[in-house]
C-alpha cells in the first residue's frame, strides 16, 4: 500500500511538472490546462453515458425518426454555435471566465437532467443542449488561449499541449466513467458527468483575470473586404491553412458518424462484441492518430505551413481513394489514422499562420473564428455520414470527391485565386493593420494593453496611475 501510494505521489508530482512547465504557471496557461482536460473528461463520461441510447440505438434503428434523433443531437450543436457563439467574442469584451463557467454549470445540471429522465423524451432535448454548450466551451476556449501564451512559446504547440493533455484526460475518465455506468448504469455515469462539470466550473473561475483585458481589439473577418468596418481582414495564409483544416475536419466527422452505421449494416447478425471491437478498431487508429499528430506538431516548427496543410490533405485523399477501391475496416481505420493525424497537424499550422500573420490586437477573435469554421466542416461531414447508404465504397468515394473539390479550392487560394469570391485567395497576403480607438479614461492616461506577466506585446506599455515602472517610478 505503501509502495502504491508513492507511485500514485510521483505520478501526481510529474503531472504538474508536465503542466506548469516552459512558463505556463505564471502565465495562467496550467489554469486553462486544468479546465480542458475536464472538459475533454465530462464530453468523454457523457459519451459512455450515451453510447447505448444514442449511439448505437440509431445505428441499429430502421426507424428514420431516430436517425433524424441522432442526426440532431450529434451534428445540431455545431450548426448552432458557429453562427451564435464567433460572432459574440466580438461584442463581449468581458466576461470570457464567466462564460465558461457558465457553460460548465450549464452542462452539469443537463447532465442531472439526463440522469434523471434517461428513460423518457427529455433526455434528447437535454443532450442537445448539452453538446451546444460543450462545443460553446471550445470556442470561448479558442479565444481565451492567446492570453495566456507564455513568453517563448508558441500558439501552435500552445494548443497542441492542451489537445494532448485533453486526450489524456478523456482516456482515463472515460475509462472511470464506463466503471460507473458498469455499476450503477447509464445514469450514474451521468451523475459522474455533472460532478465533474461543476468542478470545472470551479477551474474556469481560477483562470488569471488578465484574460479580460481586452482593450484595443480588432474583430477578425473571414472576408477579404469586411462589410464591417473597424475589422481586421484575414490574409492569404490564413485563408489556406483555414480551407485546408476545414475540408480534413469533413473527413474525421464523416469517419465518426459514418462508421458506426457501416459496422453495424456489416455485422448486423454478429455478436454485439464483434460491432464493438470493429468500432474499436476504428476509433483506436484515429485516437492513436490524433495524439501523434499533436505530439510530433508540438516538437516540430513547420517553415512553411502552407505546404503541411496541402501535404495532410493529399494524404487524406489518398487513403479515402484506397478506402475506395479496397473498401473494408482495416483501410477505414487507415483513414482514420491518417486523417486524424493530418487534422492535428494541419490544425497546428494554422495555429502558427495565425500569429504570425495577424496582429495581436486580432489573435484572439481569429481564433474563435477558425474554431467555428472547423466545428461547420466536421458537421457536414458528420450528416454526410449519417445519411449516405452504409456501404464502404459509396460512403468514402463521395467523401474522396468533395475532399478533391476541397483541395482544388485550397491550392487556388495559396495561388491567391478561389472557387468562392471573397472567401479565398483572392487578397493580400499580409492585409492592412486594423486599429481600434480605444476611449482614454478621465485624466487622459492611456489604457494598459498588458495581458498578462510576461511580456508578449511590441506596443509600448505606459503604467497605470499609481503604479510602480521599471525604473522604481511611479
């Protein structure tokens, strides 16, 4: 016993050596670490919570009343909150804790919900709103994150630490979670779920304050000429790199959705085992293929992110047509270990794009941008794979098509033309600096623009009224 808890001491001690590591204590970035993987955790417990109801229910199901059901409660909240949640980071400019803690709270007391009608109607309306505020919660994440960059580190391996810190934490709760619902069924994995979002409600409100400090920023336009003034217009890379992690992110929600629709029409008077550990399979190669991709993308500085972008994609196109030709579960998961793969890395180049090719001013908003266009690409692929017939050979070469229409559009755009006017190449590489006039308080001094201890700004920063500068001053 004694021997156990000194594994369980050192395990515990090198975990947040691995989290307040190159900085991030001070910077605030191990308080949103914390938050993550709960997030990661509760999405994981809620899933094994569903997998019987939902899941595998709706692949079973001739009825199509529970397609539909499941079409909804699965693809629904990524159509909601693109179009709701990107646009309010622009108008909030306070408040960005708050909101996910809200967003936590307002998970865990659905999920009570869940549990306590898992049998009746009510439960689908509350995993609805359960999976918008979940996907709500990565968003307002997206945005949050800039502020608390450590000094020397970059966004791209900044968000690739917090993915495989996430993936981690999904593993293990999700392996507690499936304990609970063994035990006390599916509704005790709930009760698990809501614990555990309260908690992290908790962790939201322990992310350092300079997260609100928002002075002075530029909302980001996916236009190359926003019909907006005072907006920062999205340069040529960006505009690549966002096409590209786009058309992959298609391919992974396909291969979510659609793979349980095939193994089941394939295995439909098999044991359930054999449907699970053909699912197992799949899921295994893309997990394995996500968390290389943000363990190698968060060791690795990409010169020329363009061309990892363009290069994920190729691949990806590459195993769909094999998947095509040689339809089966072994090339599924193939597509699925390199497509995961390619979306994680092809999402760490479009990190690195962003902050080098937008201001500071602009991060922020851009991100929660770009979080917004990959959640509508996954959705489309999502519903592609759950109403396209469940045959192996028509599902990926349809998906092989539009991944081919999707590559043409982001190899045009890095030639600075597009398929689709004023949302491609079709402007600047590096557009025009945006500025904002920020209202000067009584008393004329200027705002600080600091938004956390270390310093990341090129701006000078004039000390507020009353504050020490570095020479001792006040």
């Amino acid at each position: 016993m004694w021997r156990g808890r000194q594994l369980s001491q050192q395990a515990v001690q090198a975990f947040r050596k691995a989290a307040h590591a190159d900085g991030a204590k001070q910077s605030g970035l191990s308080s949103l670490t914390y938050a993550v993987m709960l997030n990661y955790a509760s999405d994981a417990t809620m899933a094994v919570a569903l997998a019987n109801t939902l899941f595998f229910s709706a692949a079973t199901a001739e009825s199509k009343l529970k397609v539909a059901l499941y079409l909804l409660i699965t693809v629904a909240p990524f159509a909601l909150v693109a179009p709701v949640v990107g646009p309010m980071l622009d108008r909030v400019q306070r408040g960005r804790r708050i909101a996910l803690a809200a967003s936590c709270v307002g998970q865990g007391l659905l999920a009570v919900v869940m549990a306590m009608h898992f049998d009746d109607w009510l439960l689908y309306p509350a995993a609805l709103g359960s999976m918008v505020l979940s996907k709500s919660f990565s968003v307002l994440k997206a945005a949050v994150t800039p502020r608390v960059l450590p000094s020397g580190m970059t966004l791209s391996k900044t968000n690739a630490r917090l993915t495989v810190f996430g993936l981690a934490a999904s593993m293990v709760f999700g392996a507690i979670g499936a304990g609970f619902a063994k035990i006390f069924d599916s509704p005790g994995a709930l009760w698990f779920t809501a614990v555990l979002c309260i908690a992290n409600a908790w962790l939201c409100l322990r992310i350092p304050s300079w997260v609100e400090v928002t002075e002075g920023e530029v909302p980001a336009s996916l236009r190359a000429e926003p019909h907006k003034a005072r907006r920062q217009p999205m340069g040529r890379h960006v505009v690549v790199a966002l096409w590209g992690n786009g058309t992959i992110r298609m391919l992974t929600g396909f291969l979510m959705l659609f793979a349980a629709f095939v193994v089941r029409s394939a295995t439909e008077h098999s044991p359930p085992i054999q449907q699970l550990l053909m699912l197992g399979v799949i899921a295994g190669a893309a997990g394995l293929g996500s968390f290389l991709g943000n363990a190698v993308g968060a060791r690795l500085h990409f010169g020329k992110p363009d061309q990892v972008v363009v290069g994920c994609l190729c691949a990806a196109l590459g195993t769909t047509l094999i998947a095509t030709i040689l339809p089966g579960i072994m090339t599924a998961a193939l597509v699925g270990l390199v497509g995961a793969a390619g979306s994680a890395l092809s999402k760490i180049s479009l990190d690195a794009v962003i902050q080098d090719d937008l201001p500071e001013e602009s991060r922020a908003s851009a991100f929660g941008r770009s979080e917004t266009i990959l959640q509508l690409g996954w959705v489309f692929g999502g519903a592609l794979g759950v109403l396209l017939p469940p045959t192996y050979w028509i599902g990926f070469l349809v998906l092989s098509l539009l991944l081919g229409l999707g590559l043409t559009q982001t190899m045009l755009s890095r030639n600075g033309k597009t398929l689709v006017s004023g949302f491609g190449g079709d402007r600047p590489a590096h557009p025009d600096r945006v500025t904002r006039r920020v209202r000067m308080p009584r008393g004329g001094a200027s705002p600080s623009t600091r938004a956390m201890p270390t310093e990341r700004y090129e701006e000078p920063r004039w000390p507020a009224p009353g504050e020490r500068d570095e020479d001792g001053t006040t």
